[in-house]
C-alpha cells in the first residue's frame, strides 16, 4: 500500500496529525504498537490520571468539606477497585473515541511495531509474528515517551513504580514515596494522599514543580502542606532498596547529610525520556541530540527532509497539547499551508487540587533577560464566587512590559485554573495589553474575576477588590 502520509504513533500528536491530513484530502496511514489507539496521554496518562483525580477529590470532599456546606452524611468510604474500574472504563471510552475518528476520516490503522526500511517504506511487525511494508510519500514520526530513571535505581513496577503502575496499584498505600516534585508526582501523590495514604515527596531541586514560576511552587507547597503532603527539597536520592513489602529511599539533603525515607510504594517520577526504540532511526540517518530527541527545523522536518517528527520525541515541554499542535502543523504544512505554533504560549498546567497553570515566561526568566517588567497579583480569597465555593487558596498573577503593558506571562493557583488560563493564552495570542483585559468585563461572581483584578494590578496597581 502506497501512503501520502503515515504517521508512526497514535498518541494525541499522532492520532491529530492523521485526522488533520485526511481532512486535507491526504490518503493516510496510521501505525501503532498497542492494541488500543491513543498513546500514553489516553492509557497510562492524562485521562487515566484525571478520572482517579476528579474520583479521589469527591472523596476527599465528602470527608473533609461536606458538613461546612451543611451535608450530614455518614462516614465515607471508597472502594478503591470501583475507583479503578471506572478510570478504565474512562480509558476505554476515549480511546473508542480515537477509532472511530480513525474510521470516519477513512484512515487506515494498522497494528504493530513500525520501522524504518529506507525513508519511503515502513516495515510493521505484526503481534502475530507476520510482517507488512507499506509506503510513503511522507513519514511523520509520532512515538511519544516513556517514564525516565534514576541509573541506579532498579524498577520492580510492584513496590518500586513507575507513573503507569501507579495508576494500577492493587492497594491505596500506607506510606507513598514520590521520587520526583513534578506534575505527575504532584498529581498522582495528591490522589493517595486523599484516599488516606501517607505521601512523602523527595525532590532534588529547591523548590517543587521547578518549572513554573517561584510564587506558583511555594502556594502549592503550602497548600500541599496544610493538606499533609510531606516534602523533602534540595534532596539528591542515591538509593532505593525493597525488602519484601517495604522500600527504603536513602538521599543526602543540602548539608551532606544522609536521610532514610520508609514506605510501602516508591513512584519514581523524574521526568519523561524520548521513546524511539525499534524505529531503525540509523537505516535512515535521522539525527538525535545528547538527550536522544530526535532533531528538527522550525518546520518540524527531521534532516530526512520528508520525514518529521513531533510531540515528545523533539524538543519542547513534553505536553499532549503541544504535540497536537505539531501534529496539525506538520499535516498542513505538507499539504502546502503556511501554519504556525508560538511555543511560549503553550500552557503548563498541574490538576492538583488547587490546580496550577501558567503561560508565557516566569519572573526569573524575565529578570534573565533583562526585561524591564511590573507584576500584578490577586489572591483568590478575595473573591465571592471562591468564597462561596470554599475554594480560596491560590491567586493570579499576571506580568506585562513596563514600557508597553504587553502582557508577558500570567500565573495562576486556585479552582479551575486550567480552565481559567486560556482566557489569558488568548490575550497574549492577540498582543493584550494588563489595561485591555482589565477593561473587558468579566461576569461576577466567576473565578475569572480574578484575572481582570490581577490584569489591573498590573496595569495601574489598582485592585478594586483587594
């Protein structure tokens, strides 16, 4: 079978980049290694994480927050199984999804591990031991990535986890160990914790979550704190040991010291690596950088000059919204468009409860570049609609030029923020000014109000309700 496109990956960059060519009139091939569509972001990922998140904060909820609202209701439980059955049953439903975008745009999905033969033709390796070659005027590469780990540190995925199997555990955990102050540690140590685990996060950095803005790190460690969450910062690990059910994590802190952390779970999370294995990446004579992403122009070509690569296995925040962003980019670009992608205005975003989320650059990446800047900030508390919630932690933040009042990056903490930042990724899309959306009205009482607030503190610090 001849292709004019076959994308190798079926994740939210492969799967998008495949509806997107075919919607431009493109005949389109779709591989992938599992039997089920949708990559690491449906299966092992983003959905799967967040339906055990939403499910542990109802939980979490009736427990501690139901009688403030005047709901009586006997002690809760959770069945943790049913918990885990509906997560799957979320999976199942979303990647369902995925074939059936595959069928109605006529893409051909075949299932197998794809490889280079030459930089036209794509060997499958079919799980029944049977082989295909399909060909194709272009290739785009879409295999996403897989949990990093420490060199040192032997993955037993029962005691000893990985990302995947924490979404999985037979059992809520006595003592929850997380290698790892990121998102997915943060996100997947938040839903133990509120099902009763005790949780213990080690980072090696000073601060959690080291990629957003410092105001953004220290309120979730606080909140994070206050609901019991323990943190051990500036913590190099230098061992993880099981013995029958129980783990032991050794890290020297910043004074050289040697600390013992016990517990029945280790997730380790430190990061994600680029997943290219089985490719034949060397049959073509596509170049990798040191840390074995896959390299690329602005076009997103590889140096193959019909073969690109998108999503996690290139540079760039490992985020299944960027990826699909390359994905449509990549497909339109083939069919002779002129798109485009603003990399500094793809949101970074942490479902935690409060949630996180940010876009554009940070105070000390501004301080960095010598950008001459004013900031604007506006708790959360100060609100109505948070205190009518009882969701009252966090605030918004939002940075602009002090020159132009061009706004920079805006930073938020509190209810709904992951929703809430787009109204700011927008404005910056269109070049807004603090003074433009501070002058937009915003409806009251919505959390929304506080990016107005925030916006106007910026622009004149001026607040109207704080």
């Amino acid at each position: 079978m001849k292709y004019d496109i076959i994308v190798i990956g079926s994740g939210p960059g492969g799967y998008i980049s495949a509806v997107r060519a075919s919607q431009l009139g493109k005949k389109v091939a779709l591989i992938e290694k599992y039997a089920t569509l949708g990559g690491t972001c449906l299966n092992v990922g983003c959905i799967p994480s967040k339906a055990l998140l939403d499910s542990s904060h109802h939980y979490y909820d009736a427990v501690n927050h139901f009688e403030e609202h005047g709901i009586s209701v006997e002690k809760p439980t959770f069945d943790f199984g049913k918990m885990v059955d509906r997560k799957a049953k979320v999976v199942e439903t979303t990647t369902g999804g995925i074939k059936y975008l595959m069928d109605k745009n006529n893409i051909d999905v075949y299932e197998g591990l794809g490889s280079f033969v030459d930089n036209t033709h794509v060997n499958i390796a079919k799980n029944d031991g049977s082989s295909e070659v399909i060909e194709g005027t272009n290739i785009i590469i879409a295999t996403g990535s897989k949990p990093a780990n420490l060199p040192f540190i032997e993955l037993d995925k029962e005691r000893i986890i990985t990302s995947t199997e924490a979404l999985k555990l037979p059992e809520v955990p006595k003592h929850l160990i997380v290698i790892g102050g990121g998102v997915i540690g943060l996100e997947l140590g938040s839903v133990y914790k509120r099902l009763g685990a005790e949780v213990t996060v080690v980072e090696y950095m000073d601060k959690i979550v080291p990629g957003m803005d410092t105001d953004v790190s220290k309120e979730l460690q606080k909140v994070f704190k206050k609901q019991g969450i323990k943190f051990a910062t500036s913590h190099k690990v230098t061992s993880v040991v099981r013995n029958g059910d129980s783990v032991t994590v050794k890290a020297t802190d910043k004074k050289d010291r040697e600390i013992e952390f016990s517990g029945d779970y280790c997730l380790v999370s430190v990061g994600r690596k680029a997943y290219t294995e089985g490719l034949g990446l060397e049959k073509v004579g596509i170049e990798v950088n040191e840390r074995g992403q896959i390299t690329i122009n602005d076009h997103l070509q590889t140096n193959i000059s019909n073969i690109y690569a998108i999503g996690d296995v290139v540079k760039g925040a490992m985020l299944a919204h960027k990826a699909e962003e390359e994905g449509v980019v990549v497909a339109e670009f083939i069919a002779g468009q002129k798109p485009h992608i603003d990399y500094n205005l793809i949101p970074g975003i942490v479902y935690t409860w409060p949630e996180a989320a940010a876009v554009g650059k940070t105070e000390d990446e501004l301080k960095a570049a010598k950008i001459d800047y004013k900031a604007g900030k506006f708790p959360m508390r100060a609100l109505g609609r948070s205190r009518a919630s009882g969701d009252i932690d966090g605030f918004v933040k939002v940075l602009a030029d002090k020159n132009t009042d061009e706004i920079l990056g805006v930073h938020m903490v509190g209810a709904r923020v992951a929703d809430l930042i787009m109204e700011a990724a927008v404005a910056m899309e269109f070049r807004a000014s603090a003074e433009d959306l501070a002058r937009i009205c915003h409806g009251h009482p919505t959390y929304s109000e506080a990016v107005k607030e925030a916006a106007k503190a910026a622009w004149d610090g001026q607040p109207l309700n704080a």
